[in-house]
C-alpha cells in the first residue's frame, strides 16, 4: 500500500503572533488578566478625584456668588444723615453688616460655615469686604488614608461705591 502524505493529518500552524512573541521569549497568555483589573482601577481613582474636585469647585462657585451678592448689597447700604448733611456718599455701617449676614444667613447653609461671617468696611467708609469660610466634604476621597473628610475654603468678595 502506498503511503502518501495527504493521508497524514496536518500540523497545526501556530499564529503569527503567538509565534512572534515566543520567538522574543515572552509568554502571549495572561496579560489581559491583568491589564483589565489595574486599567479598572485607575478609571475608579481617577474617576473619584474628578468627583471631589468638581464638588469642591462648585461649592467654591455658590459661595462666592454668596458672597459677592452680600457684598455688593452691603456695599448699597448708603448713610442717609450724611447724604442730607452735605451729600457726601458713605457706607452705613451697621446696615451694611446687618445686610452682609443676613445675605449669607439665607443663601449659606449654617451647616457648612465654619466661622463667623467677617464684614469689614474700609475706613473711608467707600469699600467693604465681606469673608466666609465654608466646609465642602469630600465625596470619595474620604476613602483615601491620610485626606481629610473635609476641606475648608476661603471666599472674599469686596463692595464699593463707584462715585
């Protein structure tokens, strides 16, 4: 009986890049396994850190919206006795820090203010500053050792009579 080559099964033919890689000696199996999980993992922590800064950043944004309405508010308080008097335009001073509190009182939850609200009016009684420090807590990163639950922002916003 003759023999012939046709009636032997095939060899199998390995893959090109199978073949490719064991030629430069590094294993083809495995590296999706652990590729998928790292790449997971560092789409969640940065995924987290965009969460918090965007938290903070938005609550840095209503305050100091808070605070430049109180402020320019306040800054509207003008001391009518003085403008009869000789038509001089100053700050009246007790109203425009009972306007500045008031303004942050009702647009500020108590909650998230650390400190009392700071009114200061300039001494030539044209300008007023007005500062809060707000208490923003952080969404995920709480999760992280050695970061604070919290964090505290400073807002200043200043008013003045333009004439």
């Amino acid at each position: 009986m003759p023999t012939s080559s046709s009636s032997l099964p095939p060899a199998p033919r390995a893959n090109s890049t199978q073949a490719r890689l064991r030629a430069a000696g590094r294993p083809s199996r495995g590296t999706a396994l652990m590729l998928v999980p790292a790449s997971i993992l560092v789409f969640f922590v940065l995924g987290s850190i965009s969460i918090d800064l965007t938290a903070v950043f938005l609550a840095q944004r209503s305050a100091q919206r808070s605070v430049s309405a109180a402020a320019d508010d306040a800054a509207a308080m003008l001391d009518t006795r003085l403008i009869q008097q000789n038509g001089d335009l100053r700050i009246d001073v007790a109203a425009a820090e009972r306007v500045a509190r008031a303004h942050i009182a009702a647009r500020v939850p108590a909650a998230s203010l650390r400190g009392p609200v700071s009114v200061i009016v300039s001494t030539d009684r044209k300008s007023i500053e007005v500062r809060i420090t707000v208490r923003v807590p952080h969404i995920m990163m709480r999760a992280l050792p050695g970061r604070s639950a919290y964090e505290d922002l400073t807002v200043t916003s200043a008013g003045r009579i333009l004439k």
